[in-house]
C-alpha cells in the first residue's frame, strides 16, 4: 500500500470513529431527554412538585448579610461598666474550679482599685429594656449604655438576672422609642445554618462576623446545668458578649455568651444562649424581678453514655437520673432520697437522662408534689416529693454572693480568714460533701500562725484538733478555746495538681 493509499485509509477511519461517537450521543441525549420527561411527568402525575433547591450566589448571600446587619445593628448597644473591687468584697462564692483556684491563689495587692469592662446588649423593647449576659453586669457598681448612632452614654439599672443561664436585662431611659431586635425560635434552627454576630468586639462598635450553626444543645464542661448552647463558627471575642446571633430573617436566635480558645481570641467555637430560654427568662424577670425554678435538691455529675451503661446497669435501670448527691434540709432528704438511687419516672413520664428530670422540675411550680419512680438496690419504689424553690434549695447558684461580713471571718489568734463553702460546690470541686465540709481558707497573715503552721489560701479546713467544723461559729467557738502553749492540729484538704490531699498541719501557739 501506498503511502498516499496509507494516509487516506487513516483519514475514512478516524471520520467513521468520528460520525459513530456523534451518533452514540445524540442517542444518548434523547435517551436522557425521554427518561427526564418520564420522571418529570410520574412527579407531575402525583401532583406533589418538587421545590429545585437553589444554591444563593456569593452576590446574593453578601446581600442577605448586610440587609440583616442594617436590620439588627441599631437594636444593639454597647455596654461598659465599672465595678469597684475592695478587699473585704472579693467574691465569696466561686462558680467552678477555675474560678475557685484563680480567686484564692491571686496574691493581688490588698486595697481597693477600680475595674472596668466592655460587653454588648440587644434592646428587646422600645422603652428600654436590654438583654445581655450576667457576667458583663455582674456586681458592677455603674452600668452605662450607648446606643448605636448616639454618642451618649445612658445610664442603665439592673433589672434583674439569672445566673444559671448567665443572662440579665437592664433598663435605659430615653425620650423616644429605641430600635428593637425581634426573637426568633431557637428551636427552628438546624446545624449549617447561615447566623451573624453582632457586637463590640474589644470595644469596636456594631462589628458584624458572619458564621454557621456548627451544633445544638451544646453543654460546656464548668458551665450551668440549664446552659445548653448553640455552637457555631461566627467569630465572638472579648466585648461580643451578650450580643445577639442572629440568622438571615434578621431574628435574634441566640445571646453570645462564651468562646472555647487557648489565646483568650476567637478560635471558631462561640457559644450562644438560645433566644427560646432567653425569652423565658426575660419575661419572668420582667414579671417578678427573678427567675424561679422548682428543685426537690438532688444532683448528678455529667459522665459518657459508657459510664452512663455501665452504672444504670450495675444499679438495676435502664434509664433515669442517677442520684450521686442529696442537699441537706432538701424536699429529696426529706423524703428519704439517697446516693445511689436512680430516679427512672417523674409524675409516671419516663425519664432518658438527667437533663429531662432536671427541667421537668424546674417547670414544676413551687408547692407541688411530684411522684417519683426510684430503683434502689435493683428494686423499684415510688415516693413523693414537695417542689421547692431552686434558689432556696441551692442558695449558691441563684443571687450575687453574701456580704463579706456574713460569710467570713476575720483573721483572729490564728492568723487566717476563712469563709464557708456550700455542699454543692464541695461536690464540683470533687469533695465528698458528708467528709470533707468545712471552710476554705480565704487569706493567711505573713508571718501569723497559720503561716508558720504551713496552711496556704485555698485549703479546705475540714477540723481542728479533731473537731469537725462545718460552720463560722463552730470555727470561732474553736479559735475562741485555744489558750498560749495548746497545740493545734489542722486536718485539712488541699489541692495537689490534680487531686485532693488529706493534710494534717500542727503546731503550738505562743
């Protein structure tokens, strides 16, 4: 063959192969086209048309963004205050570890000093009333208050607070109606949702950070047992606390509380209080100038839903609340509730986890009765319980802390101050409540006797030359009796990395 010959026949082969691939798909398309029509016309037939789902453009989603900024950013203020911190006030009653330790082991200077800080607010109603976080107003002795677009501060009062879901309102007067931001439901929000944050980041006014809802329902480890967080990405950093998340209709759907960071700046996990409890807590505050809860005084420890198995099984249930505590003087002591007891029905509804009998009794109304299921020793017993008020049961998580004068002791004899702690902090800090009471130390003198003796702020004296002690005047009772030449030894726990040391210190007082 020739190479003319040779070059030709290559030429009909590859138009052949050419016209086959065109004719495959032009069979192909119609192919696809009939089966498309099929489908279109079954889904037609049924009469329920499907909705095409709609991917928004960069362009779009940038429009909804600063639709909803314009539509939110008057409605949210800027909050500083100043809060004057005095020696005999510091706070008496930490709310977890971190705080305990950070308290009683700051060697600040002893005198009084002033302390100033930067939070955000969203206005719910037009005469002045703001939602924000507890831990932006907490103790402040001045709240002041700018609105967006006003170079004025306002003074702003405390209405009121609820400290197990860190929220508060304070009020504002103005002479004319304030912008407002509406609340949306919480609950209508799913995860990968599109949200913004709005507020004063390190004191920049009307910052807007946009973001997704990354979970629901996340709990903090250290944080409040009605704290159920949404999670999301938005960034909030310091002063965005107490600002709204809101999403693209422009509704308030959460109040920005905490960030998980090791820098103390936004690393992509911000917490916010839904609007739903914020809402709830809002009108009860508004009504009654606090938020009450039913208790009957039990508590329970957070575990795995491993540890969670394995306990509920070894105890005879297979769901409820597992009791690893009861409150002295408490509706559940009274009615005979022990450690150990699984409460598996409230009022004959069962009962999966902890959290469901919690707030099924924290909606009870104080007063009632409610009728539990308890499994103890693998069998089941019902009992009847009188709801009562959280804040009375609990003392230590619902109101500011006492006065100083009514929680310590001054340094005496001994050369110490020490101040009372409750059972319920006892069993956060991992302190047997029936073994270890007692009181904590709150200073010791340079160069007193307890100084001399080796007892260090932050140890948990527990007793006194073998007398338990529980209470302030049990203590002063104790420091009252010593006498020049006695001994005294202090039986005491005390904080060594991560565990609890039982510690006995002596010495004789000159």
């Amino acid at each position: 063959m020739k190479a003319e010959d040779v070059y030709h026949w290559f030429n009909r082969q590859r138009w052949g192969t050419r016209l086959a691939i065109a004719a495959a798909l032009a069979v192909g398309i119609l192919l696809g086209t009939l089966v498309s029509n099929g489908v279109r016309a079954a889904r037609d037939g049924s009469g329920n048309a499907g909705t095409p789902l709609a991917i928004p453009s960069p362009m779009e989603l940038s429009t909804a963004f600063s639709k909803v900024a314009k539509q939110v950013e008057p409605a949210v203020v800027n909050i500083s205050t100043d809060t004057i911190v005095r020696p005999s006030e510091r706070r008496s009653q930490p709310q977890s570890p971190e705080d305990f330790f950070e308290r009683f082991f700051d060697f600040g200077p002893p005198r009084s000093f002033r302390e100033s800080s930067l939070g955000s607010g969203v206005i719910v109603d037009a005469s002045g009333y703001i939602l924000t976080n507890h831990h932006v107003v907490r103790q402040a002795d001045r709240i002041a208050v700018r609105v967006h677009g006003d170079s004025k501060d306002y003074k702003a009062e405390l209405v009121g607070y609820d400290q197990e879901t860190d929220l508060a309102v304070i009020k504002i007067n103005s002479n004319r109606p304030l912008p407002v931001a509406e609340l949306g439901n919480s609950d209508s929000v799913q995860v990968g949702d599109w949200v913004l944050a709005v507020g004063s980041p390190f004191g920049f006014d009307a910052t807007v950070t946009a973001g997704i809802i990354s979970y629901k329902g996340r709990e903090v480890p250290g944080s409040e047992q009605f704290q159920r967080f949404l999670q999301t990405d938005a960034a909030i950093n310091r002063g965005n606390s107490g600002g709204p998340l809101v999403n693209l209709a422009g509704q308030v759907i959460g109040i920005n509380t905490m960030i998980a960071t090791s820098s103390g700046a936004n690393a992509g996990i911000g917490f916010a209080m839904p609007s739903n409890i914020a809402r709830e807590v809002y009108n009860q505050i508004r009504a009654q100038g606090r938020v009450v809860r039913g208790s009957i005084g039990v508590e329970s420890v957070r575990r795995s839903d491993t540890e969670r198995e394995v306990l509920l099984r070894s105890f005879g249930a297979d769901s409820g609340y597992i009791v690893d505590g009861v409150q002295p003087g408490s509706p559940a002591e009274r009615a005979g509730l022990q450690r150990g007891d699984v409460i598996t029905e409230v009022n004959g509804q069962r009962v999966q986890s902890g959290e469901e009998l919690v707030d099924l009794v924290a909606a009870t109304p104080v007063g009632q009765e409610v009728r539990l299921t308890v499994v103890r020793a693998k069998k089941k017993q019902s009992v009847s319980v009188r709801v009562e008020d959280r804040c009375k049961v609990f003392p230590d998580r619902c109101g500011e802390p006492q006065a100083a004068a009514e929680s310590e002791a001054e340094a005496g004899r001994l050369g110490l101050r020490v101040e009372e702690i409750t059972p319920g902090l006892l069993q956060r800090w991992g302190l047997d409540p029936e073994q270890d009471q007692g009181l904590v130390v709150r200073e010791v003198e340079p160069g007193g006797f307890a100084d001399e003796a080796g007892l260090v702020r932050g140890d948990v004296i527990v007793e006194i030359n073998q007398r338990r002690l529980r209470t302030l005047e049990e203590f002063r009772a104790v420091e009252r009796g010593l006498r020049s030449g006695d001994d005294v030894v202090f039986g005491i726990k005390r904080r060594v990395q991560e565990r609890w040391l039982w510690i006995y210190l002596g010495r004789t007082l000159p």
